[in-house]
C-alpha cells in the first residue's frame, strides 16, 4: 500500500467544509440541544436578579473653610492613583461591614449562606460526613458569620470610575429589587459618612495636637520675656542715640587730644630751637607741661569711652537678640492660637470629599437572567460544540468519504463511485438497473466494468472476486449489476455464489430456497457445472450455494474447488464470485487465490478506514491481487459536497 504523501500533512479546507456540512444535521441537533438547556436555564432555572446604582462624586479638599491643609493634607484629584485608591476604599471590607451592620444583612439567608437550606447535592454528601461539634467560642463563630457575609456583599456589589470624569459609580446586585436599592444607596451613604467621620476625628486630633503645642508655645514665649526682662534689669543700658552721641563725643575727644599732641609737638620744637639758657625757655616748657597733663587726659578720656561704647554694643545686641526671640514665640504662640480657635470652631462643620450625585431607582425589571444573551451563547457553543464533535468524529471513526481519499490511505485506484439506487432491496436495485440503462447508477456500472475489462489488456481478469471488509456494504449488488451489465453486452457470465452461511445472493434476488445441487456438488464434480448452474433473470448463469458444509474453507480449498473455477474458465467469458466479508470469515481468502483479481467494495461513508487497511492486508498476505476498489452508495449529497466523483452524473436520465 502507498504511504501518506507529503500533503497530507496540510489541512484540506475544501474538505474540512464538506465534512462539517455533510454533519450538519448533528451539528444542528447539538445546537438545539445546547438552546434548549440555555432556555431551560433562562426561563426556569436561573433566579431573576436585580441590579441598582447609586452615583458619588469625589471633590477635593481645596474648599474647607477651616483653612486645615496644613493639618488634613490636600487631596490631590483627578490623578489615577487616587481614583484607585477611593475605588478600594468603597470595597474595603470595613466598609462593606458598616453597610452589613446598617442592613443587619447577617440575617439575610442571600448573603449569609449559614441561613440557606442545604441543597441537595449538599444533604446527599451529608449522609457520609459525620457531624462534629463546632468548638469555637460565640465571638468566634459571630466573626465567622461576619466575614462570610461582608464576603457576599462584596462578590454583589461592583465599584467603576466613570472615564475622564471623578464620578464613582456603585452597583449592587440582589435577589430582590427593594434589597438591590437599599444596597446601592447604603454603601454610597457609608462611603460619604465614613469620609466625613475621617474628616471629624482627623480635626479633633489636629485640636488636640495644637492645645498641646500651644501650652509648649506659652511657655516659651514666657520664658523668652522674662529673659528680655531680666537682662534689662541688671544692665544700664542706654538706647541707640545715646550710643550714637556717645560715638560722637568719642569723635570730638579724639580730634581734641590729636589737636594738643600736635600743639605739644610743635612747642617742644620751638624749645628744641631756642638756646640754653634763653628767658622764654622756662615759659615754653611750662606749656609744654601743660599741654602733656592736658593730652594724657584726652587719651585717658578715649579709652574710656571707647570701652564704654564696646560694653554698650554687646548689651545692646544681646538686648536686641533677647526681644527677637521672644517676639517669634509671640507670633508662634499667636499663629497656633488663631489655628485652634479655627479648628475648634469647624468641629462640628466637616464636610465629606465625596457627595452622593444620585440615588440608586428602584429596579422594575430584573438584569439577570439576559435570556436573549444566554440563548445566544448557547447557540454559539452548540454551534462549536457540534463543528468539533463532527471534526472529531470524522478523526476518529476515518469513514471513507471521498475516493482521493481512500486511494491515499489504500494505495489501490478507485474503478469506480456508485450512486445510491433509488429502490429498496437487492432484486429491486438490480430491476431498477435493468429498467434504467442512462442513469447514474448505470453509468458507474459501466465506468466499473470498463475499468476492469481495459484497465490492463495484457492481463484482463476472467475470474473476478467481489468482497468487502464488512457485511452490508454492497458487495452482492456491485456483482449482481455487474454481472448483469456484462451479460448486456453479450458476455457469457457466470456468478458464483461464494457465501454458503449467508446466502445473501440466492435470498436477497429471489432464487428462494437452495436447491438441491448446487457449489458444493459442483466442486465434488466440476464437470456437471453445466447441469448446476441457473439462468438469472437478467442474463448470464449463476450458481447457487446449496448447503453450508461444517469447514467451508476447507471446501474453497479443495482441489475440487480449483478444478471447478477451471472448468468455468473454459465455459465462460467472465467469472464473478460473491464472498463473505475478509474482516467475518477467512473464506475471501482462500477464494481470492483461485482468482485472477479482487474486486473490493467500500461504503461511502460507512467503512472505516482502519477496517479497509486491515482487510487489503488480509487479502494481500495471501498475494492476492487487487484490481481496485469501488465505493457503493455514494449519496447525490455526498458527490456534490465531497467533490470527487469520475462523472456519474454523464447521460442521466
């Protein structure tokens, strides 16, 4: 047999269509199965469920009228991160459990699964789940019951931002309508209270902060005048102007004692000038004298004043340093004083960041079940569903559905592709075939027995065997049809009937029961094969099975069987011989040897393909050769949407 070629790795779209829509029924009826669960559960199954929403708006704190943003902090809006983060404040679970408390929804058997009465399902695993005692503490079992309904309330409840805008808006989601608005709009009044209450205790705390930082601030302010006191108690000081005049008079003393050492150095050079002795001598240097007493005084004066006015600075600095000090703690103390009347007069004046926009309304139809979209799903997956069930199918079960397709897997030429006959029984279809000569059927007939008289001229089969891989798959028609076909063009034709257990050919064309010589005395005695055979009603001779010996592949086996064939050889043009199945019994077989070729049958759309190889290994393991195959009961469907037919459809009637 021929390998797989190399486009059999590619997928053959052409033949993926053909094989979804020749299984279009069973994708239509997986469809349909698929839409009546989707509306069993949209209709009765599924419990209607109401949605309401309620809409809050967040500002920024750019308008508290307490002034705090030093204290609160500015709420930065508008950026993403804050968004997300009031989107996990609104789905907090300390939230949520404010709104659980405020709706007492712990009592409420939708999201307290405690309160339900077990399923089902739920008391069947009961019978095998022992009891045991529940050991945890009340508190314990109530933190439980908490945690599990806040749980609840969160999976039915959704919070989404409004794009481009700060408008938050909050869905609930409940069994009942009134449940569903009550929900939304608690969870939004929760949100604004719980900011609000943020906004309070964050003031008072922010009071108490500047209550303490005040008292610190009183002290120091008292310290630092008190200082500022004290210092000008124990000095003398004098102001600015006094120190400026002073600076002066420092000025004056200082151009007087420059102004006498300047007399006094030019007398002592007028005495330098004068001779010893001279009477204006003693009265010069009694000036002179005069006039040192009176320079040392001057500088004696100076240095006085100038230590006087270095002490006055520094007092006068440390003053100045003291009264700075002491009027900062004054601002301070009065910045804070003026910040803690502020506070405590907006304590009872907080206002929320957040506003609730809308109220949530009142639902009047439930949101859930969406029958349209849950009918529209299910039609979508039976639709999926049943192309992969069809796809998986045909990989599976590999039933031969085109005849490229079965000589690739077979190596073996297709003689021919028989349509399916309109008639019901073998000897209708074969009546129906003589009645018919231009149709369809016939022309296959005629494209087969062509194939198989000019399909090789140096060696032309005269004793053709007919078998197939499975009964019903019409073997006994091709022969009979063929047999009649060949007797039409004026061939001496004889069918021999090879199935003995089954009698398929003497009980299915009306020959009735068997007669009383038949195969198995034509292979006793191979010479009365003239006195045995009977005329058939569309020409040629057939011979008949007469008995089923207890080993009929010791009779096909027989010497006598091969001297039969032999003596048909002599007496007829064609020999054509019905066997049982080659997957049933090993009778094909041994027949086959005795043949010239095999003429092997396959249903369109029936056989598989696994049992096709596995029945041409049979046949050739015993080196018989195959003439080619022909695929019966092709549908008109089958042709048109499968596309490899050899032209049945030319001359029909």
């Amino acid at each position: 047999m021929r390998g797989a070629g190399p486009d059999e790795d590619l997928v053959d779209l052409g033949g993926l269509a053909r094989g979804l829509w020749a299984g279009r029924r069973w994708i239509a009826a997986i469809m349909a199965a698929c839409l009546l669960l989707g509306a069993v559960q949209a209709f009765i199954r599924a419990t209607p469920v109401y949605t309401a929403a309620s809409v809050v708006v967040l500002e920024s704190r750019d308008k508290s009228v307490a002034g705090l943003d030093s204290v609160l902090g500015e709420l930065s809006t508008g950026t993403t991160s804050v968004v997300r983060t009031e989107i996990e404040v609104l789905r907090s679970r300390k939230l949520v459990a404010q709104v659980v408390a405020a709706l007492d929804l712990t009592r409420d058997p939708e999201f307290n699964a405690a309160l339900r009465a077990p399923s089902l399902w739920q008391r069947f695993l009961g019978l095998f789940t022992p009891d045991r005692p529940d050991l945890r503490s009340t508190a314990e079992r109530e933190r439980a019951t908490l945690d599990g309904t806040v749980s609840a309330v969160l999976g039915a409840v959704e919070v989404e931002n409004v794009s481009g805008s700060l408008v938050f808006r909050i869905t609930a989601r409940s069994l009942s309508a009134e449940r569903a608005r009550l929900l939304a709009d608690e969870m939004a009044r929760a949100y604004v209270d719980d900011q609000r209450r943020y906004r309070y205790e964050t003031t008072q705390a922010a009071a108490s902060w500047l209550t303490g930082e005040l008292a610190d601030l009183q002290a120091e302010l008292e310290t630092a005048e008190t200082a500022v006191r004290r210092f000008q108690a124990a000095t003398s000081l004098i102001d600015a102007e006094s120190l400026g005049a002073m600076d002066r008079q420092l000025k004056e003393t200082r151009a007087r004692r420059d102004g006498v050492a300047g007399d006094l150095a030019a007398l002592r050079a007028q005495i330098a000038a004068l001779p010893e002795g001279a009477p204006a001598r003693a009265r010069l240097q009694a000036d002179a004298a005069r006039l040192e007493a009176q320079a040392r005084s001057l500088s004696m004066a100076v240095e006085g004043l100038m230590a006087n006015i270095e002490g006055q600075s520094q007092d006068l600095i440390r003053l100045d340093q003291l009264k700075r000090e002491a009027e900062s703690s004054r601002l301070l103390y009065e910045h804070f004083q003026a910040r803690l009347k502020e506070t405590t007069a907006q304590l009872g004046l907080q206002q929320a960041d957040s506003r609730i926009l809308s109220q949530a309304v009142l639902p009047d139809r439930p949101s859930a079940p969406r029958k349209g979209r849950i009918l529209a799903i299910s039609g979508l997956l039976g639709l999926l569903l049943g192309v992969v069930f069809v796809v998986i199918r045909d990989q599976q079960t590999r039933r031969i559905r085109s005849a490229r397709a079965l000589e690739a897997l077979t190596g073996h030429m297709v003689l021919s592709q028989i349509p399916v006959i309109p008639a019901k029984g073998r000897q209708a279809s074969i009546a129906w075939l003589q009645a018919n000569p231009t149709s369809a059927p016939a022309e296959a007939i005629r494209n087969l027995r062509t194939s198989v008289l000019l399909g090789n001229r140096e060696t032309v089969p005269q004793v053709l065997t007919i078998t197939s891989a499975n009964p019903e798959e019409g073997k006994t028609t091709v022969a009979a049809a063929l047999a009649q076909n060949m007797a039409r063009m004026g061939r001496r034709v004889l069918l021999i009937e090879g199935d003995v257990r089954n009698r398929t050919l003497s009980r299915s064309l009306g020959f009735g029961e068997a007669p009383v010589a038949g195969l198995s005395e034509g292979i006793a005695a191979p010479d009365n094969l003239a006195r045995l055979v009977q005329a058939a009603p569309w020409g040629g001779d057939v011979l008949l099975a007469d008995r089923a010996p207890v080993d009929t592949v010791d009779l096909f086996a027989s010497d006598g069987f091969a001297a039969l064939i032999a003596t048909a050889r002599g007496a007829y043009d064609m020999v054509l011989i019905d066997t049982p199945p080659v997957l049933a019994v090993p009778d094909a077989r041994v027949i086959a040897q005795a043949s010239d070729a095999v003429l092997f049958v396959v249903r369109w759309n029936r056989t598989l393909g696994d049992q096709v190889t596995e029945a041409l290994g049979q046949l050739e393991s015993v080196h018989a050769r195959v003439a080619g195959l022909v695929v019966t009961q092709v549908t008109a469907e089958g042709l048109r949407h499968y596309g490899y037919g050899y032209g049945q459809r030319y001359g029909q009637a």
